[in-house]
C-alpha cells in the first residue's frame, strides 16, 4: 500500500516535467520561426540591394559605352582631318 501514492507522486512529477518540455519545445518553434521570418525579410532585403546595384551597373556600362562611342568618333575625325591635312 505504500507503493500506491508513491506511484502516484512519480506519475505526477513526469507529468509536470513533460508539460514544462513541452513548453519548452513549444517556446523554441516560436524563437525559431521568429528568427526564419527575420532572415527570410533580411535576405529579401539583400536581393533588393543586389538588383538595385544590378540597375546602376547597367546605366554605368550605358554611360560608358556612350562616352566610347563618342571618344572613337572624335578620334576617327581627328584621324581622317590629318590625313586629309597631309594629303592636300
């Protein structure tokens, strides 16, 4: 007869332990989502600089392709006014 509350009192303490784990598990799925949603947000926001630094470089490679142009036409002039400079 002495086995009965001892058994009851045991029963009782793993169930509290499960309940506090259980807490605990539940605590850490909540920290965990909290902090995918975190970097889910921060990687969205590395992907909107990146496309932004994507959209300068392409106006820069515009800039830069249109000064060329205009630096092979002035020498391509410069060129031709010599050479009709030493012909004539």
């Amino acid at each position: 007869m002495a086995e009965g509350p001892g058994l009851e009192e045991r029963l009782a303490r793993l169930e509290g332990r499960v309940e506090e784990l259980s807490k605990r598990v539940d605590d850490l799925r909540n920290d965990m989502n909290h902090r995918f949603a975190e970097l889910s947000k921060r990687i969205d926001d590395m992907s909107k600089r990146i496309d932004g630094l994507r959209s300068d470089m392409r106006r820069l490679e515009d800039r830069l392709e249109s000064r060329f142009k205009w630096l092979m036409g002035t020498l391509i002039a410069t060129l031709i006014t010599i050479v009709l400079t030493a012909v004539l």
